[in-house]
C-alpha cells in the first residue's frame, strides 16, 4: 500500500477514433476500464478518484467524481483537479483506456520520489505523464500555468524538480501497463468490446 498517494482516473474524454464513446466504459470480461482501474487502485493506494466532468455516469463505480475546477484545459487540467481534491500529499495519475495497469509497476514507480515533485517514466525517451506520480506542491505552479493559457505536460515538467525513469528500471514487463486503447485495432488486441449503445 502506498499510503501517502490517491490513485486518479482521468475519465473525462471521448474516443474519437472509436465512435465517441467513453473509454472508461470499455469492457473486457464483463468488467468495465474503470472498474478495473479502481480495482487496481484499492489494492495499492487509500484513496481514488474519479476526474471527469460528467459526474452521473460515474457515480456508480463508488469513487468520488471531481469535475475540473479551471474548464477546458485538457489533461493538464484534470491533474490540477485531481491535486485539488486529494488529501494524500502525492496522486498517481493515468489516463482511464489503460486496460493493463499493474500494481507492481506503479509500485516500482513510487519509489522513486525523493526529492522531486514528480516521478514520469520515459519510453524511448518519451516521458508518459499519463502514468505518473505528482506532489500536491506543484499544484500551485500548474494552476498559474492553467489561469495563464493551455499548458501542456511539457510545460509544467519544465517548472518543477522531477525524476524521469526509464521504463527498463521499472521491472520486466513493465511496458504493458503502460498501453492504451485508441482504435478498433487496440480493442482487439486488448480483447475489448464497445460499451452497449443506450
């Protein structure tokens, strides 16, 4: 258990490429995105959130729904929301079309946090903030960021002390739960199914 963090789920945005639908709501197994999240999460952290903007939808899954305080800012402004709302000083953040997650993964990544206001991992050099570890003592520095413009990720990791690890220190493996669902051609290699029409 990591007990000084909350997991969050960025549960907010539609998958373009995939009819519009909510990524959060794909299943695999009978078992929605985020439920399987939220199941990860309750076995490595205290506490999870849910960030998005459509609080009905979410209610049922039984983590508390945080809308985002500064509108329209994208990811960015789903982590100030998520900073916003937890009590733990550290949130692990990721994105909610993660259908690999794994606890061992996030653990190895926590380690890692001394010193610094944010932990990212790298693949090939490429840092992934949508499965991260921030301190709530950035929250200041992103909200000055969002009230000034649209900041990316980017943006804000050039403001603040991180560590970036690459994703081989990270245990073997590791670059599955990393992998996300963006096309019809992810859901089949993940073994997913579209959320039933309504």
């Amino acid at each position: 258990m990591i007990a000084d963090a909350t997991g969050a789920v960025l549960a907010g945005g539609r998958g373009t490429r995939l009819g519009g639908v909510r990524k959060a709501l794909l299943t695999k197994d009978g078992e929605t995105l985020l439920a399987r999240t939220l199941r990860v999460y309750g076995a490595v952290f205290p506490h999870a959130l849910v960030i998005a903007n459509e609080a009905a939808v979410y209610d049922a899954f039984g983590a508390p729904v945080v809308s985002d305080p500064i509108a329209d800012r994208g990811a960015p402004g789903g982590l100030f929301a998520a900073l916003s709302a937890a009590t733990t000083p550290w949130v692990f953040l990721a994105a909610c079309d993660m259908p690999a997650l794994d606890a061992r993964v996030i653990e190895a990544l926590a380690r890692k946090r001394d010193g610094v206001q944010a932990v990212i991992a790298t693949i090939e050099g490429r840092p992934e903030p949508l499965h991260a570890f921030w301190s709530t003592a950035a929250r200041s520095t992103l909200e000055t960021l969002l009230r000034d413009g649209e900041p990316s990720f980017r943006d804000l990791l050039a403001a603040i002390p991180h560590t970036r690890v690459p994703i081989g220190e990270l245990g073997p493996g590791a670059a599955a739960s990393f992998a996300n669902v963006n096309t019809p051609e992810d859901l089949a290699l993940h073994g997913l199914s579209l959320p039933p029409t309504t």
